[in-house]
C-alpha cells in the first residue's frame, strides 16, 4: 500500500491532499510512522525518522497522531480485495501482502484488477511488483511507487539492480552493507561474484549462504496462505531515560499483563519468556528463560519477567524496556535458502508493497 497510513487519514481528511502529512508520536522520542509523498518529496521524511528531526526539517507540515483502530479497519477492506480475487495470499502487515499467480492466465490484468477494486472500494492505492518470488516481488514494487504495476523476471532485475547497493535486498540492513564494503563488495554484482564459502568464513555458513542466495536474487520460501507466529513482544520507550529499577519493575508488570491479554486472545501459548534493556548509550540486552509448560498467563510471565530484570539490574539508565514471549508450538528454524541445481522454480508472485 502507498503510504498507507497517511493515505488511511487523507482519505477522511480530503482537505490536506495535497500537503505535506506526517503520522507520528508527540514523544520526544517518537518517530515517523508514515509521511505522503509531498512530505517526503519535500524534505525526505520518512518511516523511523526521529518525529523532532522531521519537525525541523519540515515545520509547516501536518503532524497527525497514529490511529491504529482506524488503520486495521482499511487494511481489513483491502484484504478482502485480495482474497476475493486470488487464492492464495499472505498477509505479512497491515499494508503488504503476497499473491501466488502461478497459474493465472493474466497475471498483468488480475492485479490491474485487484488495485482498480482496491482503489474503488476503500480509495487508497497500492503498488504492485510482479516477479519470480517474493524477494524480487518486494524489491520490484517500489520501482512504480506510487499507484504503479511493474513486471521484471529475475534475469532482467540481475541487470537491472546490478550497479545497486546490496541494501537494495531486503534483509541487508545497514551493518551488512558496511561489513561488505569492508571487504570491497560495492554492489550486488560484486556480491554476486564473491564465492560462498568467503561470505561464509567472514559472516558464518548460515548468514553467509543466505547472502550468497541473495546476492543472486534467489529466494526459494513458496507464498503460504499464513505465517507461523516465532514471537509476541510488548515494548515501551520512555521519553526520559529511567534509573529507577522499582519504576521500570511497575512498567514490566504492566506489559506482561498487556502481552498476556493479545496472546490469550489469539490462543497462543509460548515457553520462552524473555526482556529486551536498551540503555542510554544504546546497548541493547536480551535475557530469556524457559519454562516446562506453554503459557500466556500474566502470572507466570511476570514473575519471570521481573526475576530476569532483577538478575540483569541494569547500571545505566534505560531508555526502553520490552517483554517477550516466543517458543510457540511447531516453531522451527527456517532453511538457508539454496535453490536446487542453481535454478530457483516458481510460479509468478505479485507482491503489494508497503510503503
């Protein structure tokens, strides 16, 4: 979807199309949850943008607060759209999903379809790349952003993405790309043209072989209809560093309680309860424990909770403090992706992009 929560709001708010809109936090450590194409032609807002930075950089435009319940109820609408149209789609947000064409006559005029229908029924608009997989579905989406359908084979993106930075695949976050420079890897052909078992020695056999995969834009994983849950978490990031261990013990209580209630009504159990520190010079620390039986119970999540922030009691100021729950049933470890025989076979995805 094109900036999908600002267009949520623009869509009842008719009189700011047009205008610079950013949908942010008033936090002083909020960030930009969305900005429309006007904000960030403007003035390059975007997604994750400390909300006081987009503030400076564009004081004139319209700040607006999230409204998640409004946004669930678009995203709902526009799944519909897709279900109704094709058989098989994963829904990986509220703004992005995976469609499985293989076998669809027209691949080109379903989705032509599909966005008109999306358009028409909730008025918002969506990007659509159509490609060999889901990673080259994604990546080819935002080549049309906004409200464009793009068609490009794995052969052709090869050529096309050659001179790109690796960053350009999902997944190759800003540390890997500076790591790869590190060892003279600029571009995707380079990448390409690295031998797996170097990018094995310099990251390790799994991420190595992943980026191996990834640098010749192979992703095996088919489109399935849902995707298994591995984690359930519940952070907060507090607009004034905290010391007081007795405070933040208050903040955990509270979200242990709050992750509980989500999970008990999905009827997800996990095993594994674990707490994210992030401290003021951002170090971030994980501790985890797991317990004999599955469990979403407040009363057995908090405890431990509490017990793992007590054993850690961190020395410096914490700037966010999180509970998680994971080790739900059937969780596994997915594969490195190695297309067999070096060739990867799939049917057609479209992929209806967030951004």
């Amino acid at each position: 979807m094109d900036a999908f929560y600002a267009s949520v709001e623009l869509r009842r708010r008719p009189d700011l199309r047009g205008k610079p809109v950013i949908v942010c936090g008033s936090g002083p450590r909020a960030v930009v949850t969305t900005a429309s194409y006007e904000a960030r032609r403007l003035a390059g807002i975007h997604s994750a943008m400390p909300a006081a930075v987009a503030r400076r950089k564009l004081p004139g435009a319209t700040y607006l607060p999230p409204d998640f319940p409004a946004y669930r109820e678009a995203s709902a609408q526009v799944m519909e759209v897709l279900r109704r149209n094709v058989e098989t789609v994963e829904v990986v947000g509220l703004d992005e999903a995976y469609l499985d064409l293989t076998g669809i006559f027209s691949p080109k005029a379903t989705m032509r379809r599909v966005a008109s229908e999306i358009r028409r029924e909730t008025g918002l608009t969506c990007s659509v790349g159509i490609s060999e997989s889901r990673m080259l579905a994604k990546i080819v989406s935002e080549l049309g952003k906004p409200a464009g359908l793009v068609v490009l084979s794995r052969e052709a993106a090869l050529e096309r993405f050659a001179e790109h930075s690796p960053g350009l695949v999902p997944g190759i976050g800003p540390k890997t790309v500076i790591k790869l420079r590190g060892m003279g890897i600029q571009t995707l052909a380079d990448l390409r043209g690295r031998e797996r078992g170097e990018l094995e020695s310099s990251f390790g056999p799994r991420s190595g072989a992943w980026l191996h995969a990834r640098g010749r834009l192979w992703d095996e994983p088919p489109i399935t209809v849902s995707r298994e849950t591995k984690s359930q978490s519940v952070e907060t990031t507090f607009d004034v560093d905290v010391r007081d261990l007795a405070e933040l013990e208050a903040v955990l209580a509270e979200q242990a309680e709050e992750l509980c209630r989500r999970l008990g009504k999905r009827e997800l159990e996990g095993r594994t309860i674990g707490i994210k520190v992030r401290l003021d010079d951002w170090t971030n620390v994980s501790r985890s424990q797991t317990v004999e039986a599955p469990t979403n119970d407040p009363a057995v999540v908090a405890p431990v909770a509490l017990g793992l922030l007590r054993a850690y009691s961190p020395e410096r100021p914490v700037r966010l403090l999180g509970v998680r729950l994971a080790g739900f049933e059937n969780e596994e470890e997915p594969a490195a992706v190695e297309p067999p025989g070096g060739q990867l076979q799939l049917g057609l995805t479209g992929g209806v992009a967030r951004g």
